[in-house]
C-alpha cells in the first residue's frame, strides 16, 4: 500500500472527522484566512472581521453589516441585491 499526502489546512486533523466536514472546514477556513473576502462599502481586501454569527466588521471603513455565517454574502442576499438595482435602473429611465 502506498502512502498517501495530506494537503491543506486541514491536515492537522488527520483522518478524524470525514472527509466531507474536513472539506468544508478548509475552503471557510481559506476563504477567511486568506483575505478573500472584501467589505462591501470601500472594496479592501483583508479588513474584515466576523463579529458573530452573520454579523460582519470592517476594521478600515468601519462598516458593520450582515451576510452569511461564514461569508461576508450570501447566493440569496446577492439576488436581492441585483434586483434592487435592476428596478432602481428602470425607475430612472422611466423618470427622464
């Protein structure tokens, strides 16, 4: 039997836990970790802090605001958010 690589930041587990838990752990975990994530009020990476469940700080502008548990948006808050700007857009070409 060969050996095989444990790669990732969720190597330090082992094989304990499963593979899917140990999976999703390492992508929040990188996501987080890796300055990914942007505030959405001055676009900086890496200045974001989880405050709590949901709740979101940034350190540069300030901003608090919600989102995800573990991400700063979540897929339904993004579609909320593109359809408000979608009707803000045609309220304004109505209007000239």
């Amino acid at each position: 039997m060969g050996k095989t690589k444990k790669t990732g930041i969720s190597a330090t587990f082992g094989p304990r836990y499963g593979a899917n838990v140990r999976k999703k752990w390492r992508l929040i975990m990188e996501n987080q970790k890796g300055g990914t994530l942007k505030c959405p009020r001055c676009e900086t990476k890496g200045s974001i802090n989880r405050v709590s469940t949901g709740i979101w700080h940034c350190k540069k502008c300030n901003a608090k605001f919600t989102g995800g548990a573990y991400n700063t948006q979540t897929p339904r808050g993004a579609e909320s958010f593109r359809i408000a700007k979608r009707k803000q857009r045609e309220l304004e070409t109505i209007e000239e």
